[in-house]
C-alpha cells in the first residue's frame, strides 16, 4: 500500500525526517510519499501558520489520491485541515495528534504533551478534547523551542526537551510522553531511554494507524459531513481549488 504523509509546511529537511520516522515502522509491502507544499509557512508556530498552510496541505492530498495512496497522515501535531482532507480523500486520514493521543492511551493511565512554543498549547487541549483525550491527558508542556530549531544541528533542542519530559513524568506524574511536534520525530527513541517510560512519535502512531485501517478494510465514513465537497467555483488565488463540474 502507498501512505501519503504530508508535512504541512514548506521545510523539506522536516519532510526528508518526517519520511524517515514513517519508512522506520512501515510494515514490507508499505511505501511512503513523504512530500511538502510548495506554498505556505515554513513552519506553522500560530493560527495563521495553520490556516494557510491548509491549501498547500490539500494539494498534497490531491496530489496523493492521484498516485494512488491508500490512506493519508497529516504531519503536524496540529492537526491542521483534517475535516477537509477527509472529505477529499477516498482512504483514511489521520492526524499525528490524533493517533499519538490515542496510542499513548493504550500505554498508560496518563499521559503528558511536550511541544514546542507555549503559543501552541491551547491548540493541543482543543484536540485532547475533540477526541475524548482530556480524561488521559495530564498536561501540556511547551520548551519555548522554535520550530525550525529542530533543524539545525547539534542545537540544544534535544537536551531541553527530554529535561521537560523528564518533569513531566517527575511533576504531572505522566506515564507516557506524547511528542507535540512532528520535527521531534528522530528525538523519539533516545529520550525515551532517557525518561524511562514510553514516549510517542505522532508520525510513527499515524503511519502504522493507516496501515491498521486499511488492512481492515475501512475507510472515512461518507454518510454525511465527510462526504466530497459540493461542488462550486474558486475565484482568485484558490482558482485551481474549484472541486467537480
Ligand atoms: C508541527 N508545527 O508538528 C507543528 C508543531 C507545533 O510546523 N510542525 C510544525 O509547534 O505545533
């Protein structure tokens, strides 16, 4: 089966990475599209980061329902335009947000988030929430780590998110640790050994997630809001977005 996972913004270092945390636990017979748009924010640290980065995340879903992907990830914790993928895409679509929570769940009585900027944190309570997470999750911790810092080499990124994850266990007494950034995918298995309990990777989740689903059979129910949108025109920039007729 081809998986289609989409890093929503525009860095392809992030994207090269987000492909390989997904290639790492792709049962054989799997292959990975790990692509990026070419429009959109370099990073998305904000609301405005994650709404304009939807268009650009719809391409690449189009562009993957055309090569014949059997399911989707939407790479960025999140979760950005996932009602919107659905309704385009004929597969599954997860969220890493969505499929870390859900993981981590079967892991342990509580879990913690550890993310990125402070900013970002209200975004990861309104999606524990939306999926019945808010029983399970302990807390959401930011680093005050820009995006993109997880890009640059030998940066101190790694040391300060496992001494968050390590209060996390200590403070929100959390027997899981769910990444909250897709760019800290490759950090997964060394802060883990460093924590001592187990830390999730939303990539990793959402790529074996799809797999499961397919392999049952099952796809997004297009009884009513996931159906295909209507379809109507586009005008100006988003022109080439007009669905049907
Ligand atoms: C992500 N931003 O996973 C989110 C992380 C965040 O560009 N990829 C991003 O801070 O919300």
């Amino acid at each position: 089966m081809l998986i289609n996972v989409i890093n929503p913004n525009t860095t392809e270092s992030m994207t090269e990475k987000i492909g390989a945390a997904a290639r790492a636990v792709a049962a054989a017979g799997t292959t990975v599209r790990a692509a990026n748009p070419t429009m959109g924010p370099a990073s998305i640290e904000s609301h405005y980061d994650e709404a304009l980065a939807v268009p650009g995340l719809l391409e690449q879903i189009a562009a993957g329902e055309a090569a014949g992907a059997a399911g989707h990830v939407v790479a960025c914790f999140g979760d950005p335009g996932l009602d919107a993928a659905r309704e385009l895409a004929r597969g599954p679509v997860v969220g890493i947000a969505e499929a870390a929570m859900h993981t981590a769940s079967f892991l342990g009585r509580g879990f913690s988030v550890v993310t990125t900027l402070g900013r970002t944190t209200g975004r990861a309570w309104e999606l524990a929430h939306r999926y019945g997470m808010t029983g399970f999750c302990r807390n959401v911790r930011a680093c005050e780590i820009p995006v993109l810092d997880l890009e640059i080499p030998g940066s101190n990124a790694r040391e300060t998110i496992t001494q968050e994850c390590k209060r996390a266990v200590e403070d929100d007494g959390a027997d899981v640790i769910v990444l909250g950034c897709a760019g800290m995918a490759d950090l997964c298995r060394s802060i883990a050994e460093q924590v001592g309990v187990p830390v999730v990777d939303g990539v990793a989740a959402a790529t074996k997630t799809i797999e499961s689903l397919v392999a049952q059979g099952l796809a997004t129910s297009t009884r009513s809001e996931y159906a295909p949108p209507p379809a109507k025109d586009y005008s100006g920039l988003l022109a080439r977005f007009t669905v049907g007729g």
